[in-house]
C-alpha cells in the first residue's frame, strides 16, 4: 500500500487527502497551524465543503488519515499549498504584484529532509512559470541526482462547492520535469481519478492552468464592463445581458462586484509578472475587474451619502455576502469582503449578513430577525438564500439576485 503525504490541508489539500484515504491509501496530511491539525484528528473539518466532512470523519476512524506538523518518509508527495502575490512587492517593469511561492519552496524544503529515491512529487498549488524547474534545481542542489525522484505539476481545477466530485471527474493535466516524470504522475492519478489524464511538460501544465484562468478573468471583465457602462446609458444591465445571449454564439456571463477566489483575482498576475509588459489584455481585464469594487464602492457610498443627506442621521446599511462568491465561505480574495471593510472605516452603523460566515474577525454581524432596522440592503453575493428577499426602494443589488 502506498503511503502519501498531503502538505498543505486547505480547500484542495483537505478534500485530496480525504478521498485517497478512502481510496485506501494511508495518509499523512501536514499542516503549520495546530488548530486545523486538532481539529482534523478528531474527524472535523475546518472548512466548509459539501461531503467533505464524512469523508474525513470515515478516513480518520478507519486510521487512513492522520495530520500532524511534523513530515515522515512517504512515497508520494503532494504539495498543496497557497500561492499568494507578494502584497507589497511589486514587478519593477510592469509594476504589478509579484507571485509568491515562498509556501512552495519551504514545503519542498521539508520534503527534501525526508526524500528517497523513486519518490514522486506533485505540485498541485497553482504557480508561475518554471517554477517546477527551479523546485527541481534546488533538490538537486541538495545533493539528490535528478534520476533518484520523479517531480511533476498537476494543477488542481475544481470549482468551490463542487470540489469532491470533480477532485474525482475532471480531467487532469500532468508535465513532468522529464517523460519518466510525467509517466508516473500520470499513473499515479489514473489509480483513482475518474476523468482524462493529459501528458505534457512541466512549462505547458503550469502555463495551462494560468491561462485557464485568465480566460475566465476576461469574460468577467467583459460582463462587469458592460455593467458599468449600461449604469451611465441607464439601461438595465441583466435585460441587456439577457437579450444579448439570445444569440447562438453569444454567452456573456453575470457580472458582480468583483472578482475573487485563490484563482481567478490571483493567477492572471503570474502571466503578467513573466511578461515583460506584452500580456495587456490579460492585466486590463485584472484592472477592470478591480475597478468594478471600486465602482461598487462608490455608489454605495453614494447612495449613503444621500440618505443622510434626506434624513438628517446616518442609515443603518446591511452588506449582504461577504464572500468571494455565491454559496461557500470562502472568503479569499473576496471584492464583498474588501468593500465591507472599507465602508466599515468611514461609514457608522454598517453590518454584514452572510449565511456562511456566521462570524469573522471584530465585524459586526446582523441576523434576519433584525433586519427591521436597516435602511439599505447592498446585495454584494448572489446567495441562493438571498433569492428569497425582494428588493426595497434604495436598496442596492449588485449581483442581480432580484
């Protein structure tokens, strides 16, 4: 029986480690926060995940799964960790954000200390470029022959709230440093996924999830484009949008607030970091997707200055949905989030209502049973459980659950 190691037990790491466990394979999830750790042991989750909590719970009764801070030999490696953009560092010639991949480099550190000959590696976090090659440049570089591991890169592709069936049912794509690399990875995935396998090279299967991505980014962009200029024309938005898709080969998509997620607001910025300025239309749909927040901002603050204006006292305002998109509570990255916290520094008397965030940080949260008092509802996520609200004069829906 295989032994597999998990680093990094987040929305990926978690769900992956559960279902190979299941599978029958015994594995060691890792992990730096003891809290997810604790709480993994006694078969919880920290998250919220549809299915995941059974699986883990059967995973870790049956003795499958174990999590822990401290990384043992194993045969197979998963690295499963975040990759950010630096906050503050900036790319001197473009200047926009700089990937981060500092989680990767110290997950294969640790790796490293463990590592025997035919082990494989898998970088499942989403990452920039050659960064694989230099992952293997500095295991070589620590004395172990290129020959004696195999290392690929096979990016995760599943959807928030879906993540257990399609872990399982989407296709993957696996590069590997060398073919005897990608062979085994290949194999390795083909041992308990039920989706198509796709060979390539490292380069290819990192550049592919990127594009993926930013794919995605510019048909947003596109949507909270039009948003934005039928709001000047007076012209309502989802009618147009609606009318438009009429057409067979037209599909434009809903626009909203923003853009978030570890994906879609972050990985468009690996291309433009190695792009030496020539990715213009892939960092303008990332700047107008940022500037769609902004926008949102704007009016909110808008319509509240107007409010106090008209009635002599500041509104009472409830941002419906905080996270970075309808029903999960997933909340990285999220343009509601940002927008919540910014009207919250200038503006008094401004709460949250997010069915799944029943708690966050020191935000001040409001339940339905006092919804009587707020003025202004600014409907910021599409949650299927906002569907049931119907929309009051002053109120602002952003996400067209209406």
């Amino acid at each position: 029986m295989k032994n597999i190691t998990v680093l990094g037990l987040g929305y990926i790491g978690l769900p992956t480690a559960a279902i190979l466990a299941n599978k029958g394979f015994k594995v060691l999830g890792i992990d730096i926060d003891e809290k997810i750790i604790h709480t993994i042991n006694q078969g919880k989750i920290h998250i919220v995940e549809p299915n995941l909590e059974k699986l883990v719970y059967k995973a870790v009764k049956n003795n499958n799964l174990i999590a822990s801070l401290n990384i043992k030999k194993s045969d197979v490696f998963i690295v499963a960790v975040p990759t950010p953009f630096h906050s503050k560092k900036l790319n001197k010639k473009t200047n926009t954000p700089k990937p981060n991949i500092d989680y990767v480099i110290n997950a294969i550190e640790k790796i490293i200390t463990v590592l025997e000959p035919g082990n494989l590696i898998l970088i499942e976090s989403t990452i920039p470029v050659g960064t694989t090659e230099i992952v293997a440049k500095l295991i070589k570089s620590r004395g172990v022959p290129v020959e004696n591991f195999f290392l690929a890169h096979s990016p995760e592709r599943v959807l928030p709230g879906n993540i257990i069936y399609e872990l399982i049912n989407n296709d993957r794509i696996v590069g590997g440093i060398d073919s005897k690399s990608t062979k085994q990875a290949a194999r390795f995935y083909n041992s308990f996924i039920l989706g198509n396998v796709y060979r390539t090279e490292s380069r290819t299967a990192e550049m592919a999830k990127l594009t993926e991505n930013a794919f995605r980014d510019l048909n947003i962009a596109f949507a909270n484009e039009i948003s934005m200029l039928c709001n000047e024309l007076k012209i309502n938005a989802l009618d147009l949008i609606n009318l438009a898709n009429k057409h067979p080969r037209v599909n434009i998509l809903q626009p909203g607030c923003g853009v978030g997620g570890h994906c879609i607001a972050v990985d468009p910025w690996f291309i433009v970091d190695k792009s030496n300025g020539k990715a213009k239309l892939i960092q303008q749909a990332r700047k107008t997707n940022i500037s769609k927040t902004n926008w949102v901002l704007q009016k909110i603050r808008e319509a509240i200055k107007i409010f106090t204006k008209n009635h002599r006292r500041n509104p009472y305002v409830a941002i419906m949905g905080i996270t970075f998109k309808p029903d999960v509570d997933d909340l990285r990255e999220s343009p509601a989030l940002n927008i919540y916290k910014k009207l919250r520094s200038k503006f008094k008397n401004i709460y949250a209502h997010d069915p799944y965030v029943p708690n966050y940080e020191n935000f001040e949260f409001i339940h339905e049973k006092d919804f009587k008092k707020i003025d202004i509802f600014i409907y910021l996520v599409a949650h299927k459980h906002f569907k049931e609200y119907s929309l009051r004069e002053g109120d602002l829906d952003f996400c067209g659950i209406s």
